[in-house]
C-alpha cells in the first residue's frame, strides 16, 4: 500500500525511472550503500540516545553532587562561625562587663575590663575562619574608641547593615564587603557575622553588637570546589540579586556593565539542575537558599561545556560512521563488479549474435543464476549453429532437387523435338545431316548419365553443352 502510494508522486516516480536506467553495477553499489547507510543510521542513532541519556543523567548528577558538597560545606563553615559567635554572646563575663551601670563604672574597672574583652575578641581571632573579631559597646565607656577590636555604637549606627540587623532583630545577620562601613584589612576582602546583644535587664535597651569578619577567600575557595567545569561560576547573591562573592571565573557569565556587581537571574526552581537561558546564552543552573542567611548559591555553567560530553560523543559516532561507510563503498565495488562482471561479458557475447557473430562463451564454473544463463546460453549458441548446418544442408538438397526436375522436364521435350526433325530429315533424304544429329544426341545422353556421378569435370561438361547446341543449331538452321 505505501509502495502504491509512493508510485503515485511525482518525485518518486522520476526517482525511480532514474535508478532503473543505470547500470547494474551501480544500482547493486547504491542499493548495497543505502542499506548499509540506513544500518549504520540506525545503530548510530541508538547508541546516540541511550548513551546521550546516561551521560546526561551522570553529568546532572555529578553538578549536583559538586553543588550540594559545596553548599554543605559552606553551611558548615557559617555554622561553625555562628557557633563561634554564641560563645561571645552568652559569655556571661562579657555580659556582666558590659551590663555594668555605668554611672558606678570607673575608669580602672573599665580599663580591666577592656583585657578581657580584648583576649575574648583576640582568642576568637586564632580561628582561620576569623579574621578579625570586634564587639561594638556604648560610646561612654572609655575603651570604646579601641578602633580595632573595639568600636563605638555609633559607628556601627552610620553603617549600612544597621536597619536590617534590627529588621532581623538582631539575630544572625551575613553581610558582604561592599555593606561594611569601613575596609580595615588591606588587599583582602571580608564578609561579616553581625549579631546585636540587649541588656539583661532592660531588653529594649542595645548592650553590645558583636562583628566577625570572614575572608571571602575562604567562602571563594568552597565556592571554586562547586565548579563542574573550568569556565563554570559559582556566586552567593543576596536577594536583590548583588553579588556577594564568587568563584574565580566570574569572567564567563554576562554581567550588566552599568551594574557589574548585580546579576538578575530567571526564576528557575531550587536544588536542581535547570537550563536557563541567560543575555542569549544558554546554562544549566542550580541554586540553594544558605540556612541562616538570606544569600542564595547560584552554579552557573555554560550548556556547551555541560554537554560537551555529548559533543564529543556526537563528533565519535559521526566519525566511526563516516568510516564504516567509506569502507562499505569501497566494498560494495568489487562485490558487485564480481556480480556484473560476468553478466557483462555475456551482454558482449549477445552482441556479437546480434552482429552475426555466433560464439558460444567461456564455461563457467560457477552454478548459480548466472552460471545458468551461461549454460542457456551456450546451449542456444550450438542449436543455432546445428539448425544453420541443418538448414543449409537442406537448402542444397532441395537446389538439386529442383535441378534434377528442371532437367527432367527439359530432356523429355529435346528428346521429342530431336526425334520430330529427325523424322522431317528423313522426308527430305538428309541422311548426312541426320547421322549428324543422332551422333550428337547419342553422345549427349551418354554424357548426361555421367556413369552415375554428381561431379563431372569441365570438359565434359563444354562437351554436352557442345552437342546440345549442335542439335539446336541444325533444329533453327543455323539461327542459334
């Protein structure tokens, strides 16, 4: 039925009267190259899917093994600071220093009690995740302008975290670089913990702010480790979208140049690998909420590294095919030159009957169909040749048969007229010239009989011809 229909278009039709006005040789070699191509198609084809799906699934699953490590890691990194910071805030001597009244606070006890605030800050400090802790405390005492490790409130009021610690209440607050109000390590950025302590007795009154600075090299370095690929990024934005720290191949992602420091991403759906598409460039993305902070950790890599697996794949099966075509088309040659080889050679021998030329061809040892039209062939050729002989040799049969009743219908009526002017002689007394005539008719029979032979020599034969024309000339009076 879909032969049917197929006969019925145009194209096919064209198609097809082209394919079955070439050769033999080259419909065998494109009919041998096609199948192999469709095999090949097929089989390239299927080891594409099945394996294009298993490198997709591996690769996910290897993104998101990278991310959740590092996301984890990092969960564990803030944690353990946020532990680190419990122990100043519910430190019960810093609690008692700083819950001093501070009209009977004098100057040698706040002077004491500055070292022990000191060591506390210094002894948090040894930690490699800390690179500085300081504790901001009331303007009046007199250690507050310490500057270093100890700061005024008031300073920690003109910063810009101020209002969102106390939004938060004064829990645990992450901050970035950019929202610290002063940069005091040189050639080294820092993300901070930033938590606020009330008074014991009077809740609504600030006690203390407690600030520990974090290099962001240490959370850079977890977020490097997220990195599936060389030119993939990893970030920790905050919900605005504002970086606060990356990997070291930011460089690969679009960033706005009127706002480097801002990247707005889709909404895509959390802790799972998702394909986004980002300033016309496609990435397969992940991202997860940090517990304890509002910053979100974002992988970013480019979907042409994400698949270069498949790619490569792809470029395998392309070649390997590539090759085993180029080898089915140099085989399918010399497999259909041994098929047509010989059916060429008997189309020549065909020709050469078609020109007269009848020879029987070659004998072939092989049985198959060919071999048999072969052995038809040749048996044709020789029934040919046996009905020609046959032919031919009925052919003189039926010429001397034809002659010898031409002769005997010729020889009774010279025997009659021979006869009748012999008798009109014999009216006239012409004895002479009928002695002449029975001479010759006597000696034209005698020849005639050829003492039985077929062949006689030429002689003999200008001798019959001879008398028989001496007969006609004495019977015409000498007008022959």
């Amino acid at each position: 039925m879909i032969y049917n229909r197929l006969k019925n278009l145009r194209f096919f039709r064209t198609l097809l009267t082209l394919f079955n006005n070439i050769s033999l040789h080259r419909k065998i070699v494109l009919t041998y190259f096609f199948f192999i191509f469709m095999l090949v198609g097929i089989l390239a084809a299927s080891i594409y899917t099945f394996t294009a799906s298993t490198i997709r699934t591996q690769s996910t699953f290897s993104l998101q093994q990278s991310f959740n490590q590092a996301s984890s890691y990092l969960t564990y990194k803030l944690n353990g600071i946020s532990s680190s910071s419990d122990m100043v805030i519910y430190n019960v001597s810093l609690n008692d220093i700083l819950n001093k009244d501070k009209n009977s606070y004098s100057v040698m006890e706040q002077v004491a009690d500055s070292k022990t605030i000191l060591h506390l800050m210094k002894s948090l400090q040894e930690s490699e995740d800390i690179k500085r802790a300081r504790i901001y405390v009331p303007d009046q005492l007199i250690y507050s302008g310490n500057g270093v490790n100890i700061c005024p409130l008031s300073q920690a009021a003109s910063s810009l975290w101020w209002d969102n610690l106390f939004r938060k209440k004064g829990l645990h607050l992450f901050v970035g670089n950019d929202e610290l109000e002063d940069i005091p390590y040189r050639n080294q950025k820092c993300i901070a913990l930033i938590r606020a302590m009330y008074r014991q007795n009077d809740y609504s009154e600030l006690s203390f702010i407690l600030r520990l600075d974090i290099p962001r090299s240490t959370v850079e370095s977890i977020l490097n480790s997220a990195n599936y690929t060389n030119d993939s990024c990893t970030l920790l934005l905050d919900s605005r979208g504002k970086i606060i720290a990356g990997s070291n191949t930011t460089d690969s992602i679009p960033l706005s140049k009127e706002n480097p420091d801002y990247l707005t991403l889709p909404a895509f759906t959390a802790d799972s690998a998702v394909k986004i598409q980002l300033s016309g460039q496609s990435y397969m993305a992940m991202q997860t909420l940090i517990p304890g902070t509002e910053w979100n950790m974002v992988t970013l890599v480019p979907y042409s590294s994400f698949t270069l697996a498949l790619t490569s794949l792809v470029k395998i099966i392309i070649g390997v095919s590539f090759l085993i075509l180029l080898l089915a088309w140099f085989l399918s040659k010399p497999i259909a030159h041994t098929i047509t080889r010989r059916i060429d050679l008997l189309c020549r021998y065909m020709q050469r009957t078609k020109d007269g030329i009848l020879q029987e061809a070659p004998d072939v040892i092989y049985r198959d169909e060919i071999g048999t039209l072969y052995e038809n062939y040749n048996f044709m050729i020789s029934r040919i040749h046996t009905l020609l002989r046959e032919n031919y040799q009925m052919g003189r049969e039926l010429k001397s048969a034809e002659y010898k009743a031409l002769q005997s219908q010729i020889n009774p009526h010279f025997l009659y007229n021979t006869l009748d002017m012999i008798s009109w002689l014999s009216y006239q007394n012409k004895s002479a010239q009928i002695g002449d005539i029975v001479y010759s008719l006597a000696n034209f029979y005698k020849l005639s009989l050829n003492k039985g032979k077929y062949i006689v020599p030429i002689s003999d034969e200008i001798s019959h011809v001879s008398y028989y024309m001496k007969i006609q000339d004495l019977r015409f009076s000498g007008n022959i």
